[in-house]
C-alpha cells in the first residue's frame, strides 16, 4: 500500500491545522503479486512551494500522527513569534526533521518534543533518564547534536547533516 499525508499552506505563511490535512491510501499496482523488499515501510518526505508531502509505502510509521501534530504547532508560529524578532519556522527546516525522525526512530525510542528555534529552524528533543539529547535543524536544513549523559558523564556534540550514527547510538542510551 503506497499512503500519502500532505501538509500545504492555504495562504503565504500560513499552514493548515491537522485536521485540514489529506490523506489517501491507494494499493501499489504489483504485476506479480509480491512486493519488493525496498518497497516495504519506506518514508519520502518532499518538499513543495506551499508545504510537505509526506509518503510511506507499508505501514504507516508509528511516530507519524504525534510529529505531524507537533510540527503544525512550530509551523503556524508567525514572524517574531515570541516577541523578539524570531523567525517562523522553514519548511526546509521541517523536512529535515522529518527525515532524521524517519531514519532514526525505532519502536520503543521515545518521541522527541518538537520546538522552534529563534532562527526559524527546528530542535528536536529528547530529556529522559539523565540523558538529554538535542537535535538543531537550522533554516536551511544544516543538522547538528548536543548530548548531555549525567549518568556516564558524557557530553558531546555533532556535525549531523551527513550521518546520523551517533545520534542513533546516543537514542538507545535512553532505554
């Protein structure tokens, strides 16, 4: 089953709350019958002029509703959304996290909360069992992390706009 979420923008700006959102399920057209492995549970996150299109082939990702949720919050935010001058959140900036959530998050990892940034990039967060772990997505989709493991007195930070390994190995140090 090929699924689509699609998350667009009425007005310059402005982004529809989750229940404006659209969703359509359609079967895969399959000649033989069977689907290939690549075809199984894979997520396409595309940018557009006026939002994201969100693409899944299988089941739907576990952790999609909550993220979807959370993202239309930090993408409704205006201009100078906290009185200071900060930006609204980029679309570039949403995408990113998406994909890094897609690639990083298996069953039982927590789900991180969603927060803007005064740039009008993205953080993702993470604060449980003495560990905390932040995720920046800048405007333009540069991705760094910060870990903070009080019980291992551990403290690191990371370039994760390549790989993504450390940020997966420091997601299991939470279970």
């Amino acid at each position: 089953m090929v699924a689509v979420e699609s998350l667009t923008r009425q007005r310059p700006r402005k982004l529809l709350s989750e229940h404006d959102w659209t969703f359509a399920a359609v079967a895969a057209d399959s000649w033989s019958g069977r689907h290939d492995d690549r075809d199984r549970d894979s997520i396409t996150i595309l940018l557009q002029e006026d939002g994201l299109l969100i693409e899944f082939t299988g089941r739907k990702p576990w952790w999609l509703d909550e993220v979807v949720t959370s993202l239309v919050d930090v993408l409704n935010l205006p201009d100078n959304w906290d009185g200071y001058g900060a930006r609204q959140p980029t679309l570039i900036s949403a995408k990113e996290a998406v994909e890094i959530l897609a690639e990083v998050l298996a069953p039982g990892l927590p789900i991180p909360s969603i927060v803007p940034t005064v740039k009008g990039g993205i953080q993702l967060e993470w604060h449980r069992r003495g560990v905390d772990l932040e995720v920046e997505v800048t405007p333009d989709g540069q991705v760094s992390g910060y870990l903070d493991d009080q019980r291992q007195h551990d403290e690191q930070e990371w370039d994760l706009t390549v790989d993504r390994t450390a940020l997966s190995d420091a997601l299991f140090r939470m279970l």
